[in-house]
C-alpha cells in the first residue's frame, strides 16, 4: 500500500519514525501539520465532534492517548479516529503532544445559554444529585473545572461532546482508565441533567 504524503496519517508516520520526536518543536508540529485537523492548531477544535484540547491536563491527555494506543479505550469514535491516529506513536511522542496542549490558553466562553438550565447544571456540578448518588463533580474536576491529575479540565469543552462522552460512560461502551468511576457517576443521571451540567461546563 502507498501512502499518499499529504494525508493526516502519512505525515503522522512521517513525524512518529523521526528521532527524538519528544521535543517541545515536533510536538508542536505535530499537534499543527497533523491534530489540527480534528482538533485546531493549539486544541481550540470548533466542531462539537471533536473535544478542545487547549488547556487539558498533561496527565489526562497522556493517559488516553496511551489507551487509543493500546486499544483499551473502545467507545465508537475511539475506534473510528483515535485508534489509527495513535497506533505509532512513541510514550516519548505522546508526552510531548500532552505537554504541548496543557500549554495552550483555554477556551474562555463566557456564559451563554438558558440562565435556568445554566443555574441547574451548576448545582450538579457542585452538589451532585443526592437523591440518585451522584457525587459532586467539583470533587474530582475542581472548583473551576480545571481538572486534576488525570481528571480531565471540562472548562469550555463543547458541551455536545460532554452530553455524547455521558452517554456512553452510561451505556458502558466508553472504557478507559476513569470508566470505572464514570459508569457509576452516569448511572444516576438523566439526559436532561446530562445536558444542564455539559450546558454549565461549557459557558465556563
């Protein structure tokens, strides 16, 4: 099979055969000749399909690119994207692209939206929903949802992206390193609550 050069993934067995590819320089070339496609230059993706990276926890990013790498992650887009996307790419590579995104400004939407769903997915967020043991969210993701460790900044995510990523933590077709956890969480939401805190997290 001859790859054609120009396309995403040739360049991205170009970059992942090149040495000492963890530099900051080749992360950042990566991340703009390749990623950018999906996700923007610096991780500001403006289609709900595809989440914002600018800004994400290094952690966080190094660990799921590791679980596309290693096929643990199997929800749909994981397999349909990320698992070709990631197939070659060295620990080295990956924590360069992690660190290069965790450097980025983040998305700073501002509020928007119903003031109402808005006020509702801020209480979920920081109060859970105690009648179906939903914890907080503010417990794992911070005050300002900035993300901790390897729980990962929803601050200015797409909201779209959160509701899908929800859903499919509730149906059990997302698995990774935090599913355990989220496969709980998700199990005593409705999808209108799902889209009250997405709608929250986003406007942030």
């Amino acid at each position: 099979m001859k790859l054609n050069p120009t396309t995403p993934f040739a360049l991205l067995l170009l970059f992942a055969a090149a040495p000492a590819f963890a530099q900051d320089e080749d992360a950042a070339r990566l991340a703009i000749g390749v990623c950018a496609a999906c996700h923007g230059p610096r991780g500001e993706s403006v289609a709900p399909a595809f989440p914002r990276l600018a800004a994400q926890r290094a952690e966080y990013i190094e660990s799921q690119l590791k679980s596309f790498r290693d096929r643990t992650r199997s929800d749909p887009m994981a397999q349909g994207y990320m698992w070709g996307m990631t197939s070659q790419l060295s620990d080295g590579t990956i924590a360069g692209l992690a660190e290069y995104y965790s450097k980025q400004k983040p998305v700073r939407n501002g509020q928007q939206g119903n003031p109402k769903l808005l006020q509702e997915g801020k209480t979920i967020y920081e109060q859970g929903i105690p009648a179906t043991n939903v914890p907080a969210c503010i417990t794992c993701h911070g005050k300002d949802a900035e993300g901790s460790a390897v729980y990962p900044r929803l601050a200015g995510q797409h909201a779209p992206y959160l509701v899908k990523q929800i859903a499919l933590f509730k149906s059990a077709l997302r698995a990774d390193p935090n599913a355990a956890v989220m496969h709980a969480i998700s199990a005593g939401m409705s999808f209108e609550q799902a889209e009250a805190v997405a709608a929250y997290l986003a406007s942030k």
